[in-house]
C-alpha cells in the first residue's frame, strides 16, 4: 500500500513539467513538511537522471528561525547533490498587508534566481489543505467565483511556468510520505497562532467537519467554480476583441457598441485592462474599481491603480499615470515599466525615463493624435536632464518603442 502511495506521488512530480529530460526545474523549499515532501520526490528524479533540479528558499526575515529552516533545506540539498540557494528579501517596510507583500516579493525573487539560472519551472508545494484553507478565507472575504475557485495547478508568472504537483494530497498523506522516508521537516510556528488568517481558517475547517463540509467537498466546490470562472473567461475574452482596441500603451474599452454586454463581462474586461495597463499581480478590488467608474461622468477623470481613465461618451481610454512612472529609469537595453521595449541606438550612458514635461521638446506631439495624458507616461530616451527621443511623441531620432506583450494574447492567459 505504501509502494503505490509513494509511486503515485512520484508520479505527479515526473508529470508536473512537459520540459524534457534535459530541463532545469527549481523546487521551492521552505524547510516545511509539503515543501520537504516535494523536494525528495524530485530529488528521486534527480537520482534516476530524469530531471535536472536545483532548491530555492526565501528568507522574507520575519522570523529568526528562517535561518535554521534554511540550513535543514540545504543540508537536505547537498546530501542529495543538489544545488540550494537562498533568497533574501529586505524590501519589507511593516506597512500594508506584510503576508500579501512577502507572497508577491517571494515570486518575483525565485522568478529572477529562475531566470538566471536557465530554469524553466518551478514546482511549488501547495496541497489540498491549502485550497481548503483557501476558499474559506476568500469566502469570508465575501469573494466571487474567481476569488472562490480552485488554485490552478499550472500558472504562468513573471515569464516562467509555476506548478502545484501535490495539490490532490493533504497534509496528512505528505507527513505519512516524510516519516516512511524518515524526513526531516519543520513546523511553521505560525501554524498555531490564530492571530493569523490561515490558522483560524484550519481551525474552523476541524468543525466544518461535523457538518460534512470536509476539504474533499470544498476542494470539489472550489474546483467547479474553476472551471465555471475558466468559461466565464474564454467567454470576456471573445468579447474583447470586439470592444477593446489596443492602441499603443493605451487600451480603449468601446462599451457603447450595440447591443448590451452583461455586467460580468464588463467586469472581466475592466480588470484585465487595468493589471495589462499598470502590471500589477493582481487587479484591483472590483468593488473599489467599479465604485470609482460608477461616479465618472463624460469627460471626468480617475486614477485607479496607477492608471488614468477618462471617459467620452461611452468609449473609456485606460492610460498609464504619470505619477505612477515619473521616478522610473532604466537603462535603454531594459524593459520599462513591465511593457515597453526600445530599439535604436543604445549607449551605457542613455536611459529610458517617462517624457514627462519633455513632451514641450515635442513639437508634433499633437499630430500622433494620442491625449497629451497619455504621452507624458510613454517612454523617452535621455541623456541626464537632456530629451534625446520620445518615439510615441513624434520625436524618434532613430528610436522605436513597441509593446512586448499585446493585450489581447497575453491579458487573459493563466
């Protein structure tokens, strides 16, 4: 019985990637019982030359026994010849949602050690506890079907595949694998403190049980609104192509074409604009957002997120705020802002910068017929104080700027 629980787990990290047997695959790996259960399995694909996998931990350093969890992680590591590294993210500042802040800064470092590395996925240890814990804490939050369904077990982020090889398996099937192969973990000691969210979701979870509401029915429910939130999406994106037009950096919802959308595709479509527009992780509060729509008039203006919104009649223009980019610089060779990339003459003493007030050094800026609003957030080529080219503003001197990822193929992907 063992054996076949064992090669069934096996068998989700071999199937977990479609890469190849020469791909690297990195393995994020906390020191926890998942995160420990999901490195041995691929280290076991390691020992039989069927993956190539190095480990990665982030130390967020919020609590000192992150260094020991580390160590356990990479003394695990190289008894098996893999390669650990860890991570350490200093940008916390304890204002906002810490939790929220970790979580994103954690995808964004393991994305660039990937990167570097010549890593093409990483496997994550999230199990069927945590999409139970999941939707709880999202259906108190009075979340909708999106925020209610199903984790997904393949995503894309930050240019890479992401992977939940072990989200059919609870917790208690990952701590029977552990001490089969006499395993060292460690336990979270956040785990038992109910000041934060996700214990008090476990906690409520053991009297949910009593009424029949057990992980198996919630992750069936969670997994039903996944793939009614799947349809949902193929459905909005159809209808994008019909009422958005992509106009450079600029997205342009048309919703007074004829005929009547329902809301929840309008919806949809508001936030895909908005995250494609400012490259956010995640869209904002649809409450939030559609408040602020539901108060704009013709030619009002808003900010939202980071984005500009102006109404007229009943086309919408979504534009980069200038706020949001004015600090932003880059070297001309780089990606700006998440979207931009510029061609023409490169130097190392060039960079990418917003036009900002620059726009004066532009006399055909009118001519492009894009809102001035819109061009003082594009990039500009600069020398120190010194405009050298704003291709979007009609000042190109051998420059082109373009869009690396057009909204209609990549807003809507997993």
């Amino acid at each position: 019985m063992d054996g076949a629980a064992d090669e069934a787990l096996l068998h989700q990290a071999r199937t977990a990637f479609d890469f190849g047997p020469s791909a690297r695959v990195g393995v994020a790996a906390s020191g926890g019982g998942d995160s420990m259960a999901l490195l041995h399995l691929f280290a076991r694909l390691v020992a039989t030359d069927e993956l190539q996998v190095e480990a990665v931990t982030v130390d967020h350093g919020l609590r000192p026994e992150a260094v020991d969890e580390a160590k356990l992680v990479g003394q695990f590591c190289a008894e098996h010849g893999i390669l650990h590294h860890v991570l350490q993210w200093a940008g916390q500042d304890h204002t906002g949602n810490l939790m929220a802040a970790a979580r994103d800064a954690r995808y964004k470092l393991i994305a660039d050690w990937a990167v570097s590395r010549g890593i093409s996925g990483i496997a994550l240890g999230h199990t069927k506890d945590d999409l139970a814990e999941n939707f709880l804490i999202r259906l108190a939050r009075k979340a909708g079907p999106d925020g209610l369904a199903a984790m997904d077990t393949h995503f894309l982020r930050h240019g890479l595949v992401w992977a939940r090889p072990l989200w059919q398996q609870s917790r208690a099937d990952l701590r029977g694998y552990l001490r089969r192969h006499d395993l060292k973990w460690v336990e979270d000691p956040t785990n038992d403190d109910d000041r934060f969210e996700r214990t008090r979701a476990r906690q409520a979870l053991t009297v949910l049980e009593d009424f029949g509401v057990t992980q198996d029915v919630l992750a069936a429910v969670s997994g039903s609104m996944r793939r009614s939130s799947d349809a949902r999406r193929h459905y909005a994106q159809i209808e994008a192509r019909r009422y958005i037009v992509q106009d450079e950096g600029d997205l342009v919802l048309r919703l007074g074409l004829t005929g009547p959308l329902p809301e929840e595709i309008k919806r949809r479509l508001w936030l895909a604009a908005i995250p494609w527009i400012n490259q956010a992780s995640y869209p904002p509060r649809h409450k939030a957002l559609f408040q602020v729509l539901s108060d704009v008039a013709d030619g009002d203006v808003v900010t939202v997120g980071g984005c500009l919104i102006t109404r007229k009649s009943d086309d919408w223009r979504v534009t980069r705020e200038y706020q949001a980019v004015r600090d932003l610089s880059t070297p001309t060779d780089q990606i700006w802002d998440g979207r931009w990339q510029l061609e023409g003459p490169h130097a190392p003493y060039l960079q990418i910068r917003a036009l900002g007030d620059g726009v004066r050094g532009c006399p055909d800026w009118r001519a492009t017929g894009f809102p001035r609003a819109s061009l003082i957030a594009t990039p500009a080529v600069w020398q120190e104080d010194t405009l050298i080219a704003a291709p979007l503003a009609g000042l190109s001197n051998g420059w082109r700027a373009q869009i690396v990822a057009d909204f209609h193929q990549s807003a809507f992907a997993h």
